[in-house]
C-alpha cells in the first residue's frame, strides 16, 4: 500500500524540474555534443531522479510497514502475541550506481521464536533486487 501526499508529489515535480533545466544548462554548455554523450548526460541524471523516486515509494511502504506492528501482530504458529524486534536496514545500489536505503520491522514471536516482516511475511530483500 502506498501513500501518496502533497510533500511528496511537490518533490517529485521538482526533482523532473531540474532535470529538464539540467539538460538544458548542459546542451547550452556542451553545443556540439555527439548523441552518445547527449545520452550519457541524461542517463546521469534520469538514474538520480530514478533513485529518489524508488526511495520514497519504499518509505511510503514503510509507513504501511510500521501501521502493520501496531496493528499487533500474532503468531503463525502459535497464536502468542508478537513483539517488535528492530527494523532491517538495507542499503542498495540501483540503476546509475545510485544507492538508496530500505528499512522495515520485524517481529519475533517471545513463545515459540518465530519471526517474520509483518509488512511482507517472509519476503526478503536480495542482492540488487527488491522481491515482495
Ligand atoms: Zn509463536
């Protein structure tokens, strides 16, 4: 579940501004640029845009993520009430070289052990991909 908000959108529309006035300074300065090194210049900066934008829809997920333990979640197993362990932390580098900073919650069961994301069950965050 994502959460769109003004903030957010405001962001957005300002991150796509400077990469149109970017490019632009950059075509002003580089006039007989070859369409590879066009292309180079935009790919830079699409790739930080890219980035941000994959972050905030991961923090929007978050805020579901911290929604979900408060929620109190129960054991799959047992029934016992679970209690939050901390969050995951994952730093990953995506398109661009560009790196970004996933956090969720995890929960441990205090009965039985075991432990799950109540945002996304089992699912785990692996090597450059994010998998739901
Ligand atoms: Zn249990």
């Amino acid at each position: 579940m994502v959460r769109w908000s003004d903030e957010l959108e405001t962001r957005w529309r300002q991150l796509s501004e400077d990469v149109l006035v970017g490019m632009k300074e950059w075509r002003l300065a580089h006039p007989k640029a070859t369409l590879r090194e066009i292309e180079a210049a935009m790919d830079e900066r699409l790739a930080k845009v890219r980035a941000r934008m994959l972050e905030d829809v991961a923090l929007a997920s978050r805020a579901a993520d911290l929604a979900a333990v408060d929620e109190r979640v129960r054991c799959p197993q047992c029934g016992q009430e679970m209690e939050a362990r901390g969050q995951e932390v994952r730093t990953l580098t995506t398109t661009g070289d560009q790196t970004i900073t996933l956090r969720r919650s995890y929960a441990v069961c205090p009965s039985c052990g075991e432990g799950l994301f109540p945002s996304g069950g089992k699912s785990r965050i692996v090597g450059r991909h994010i998998r739901e």
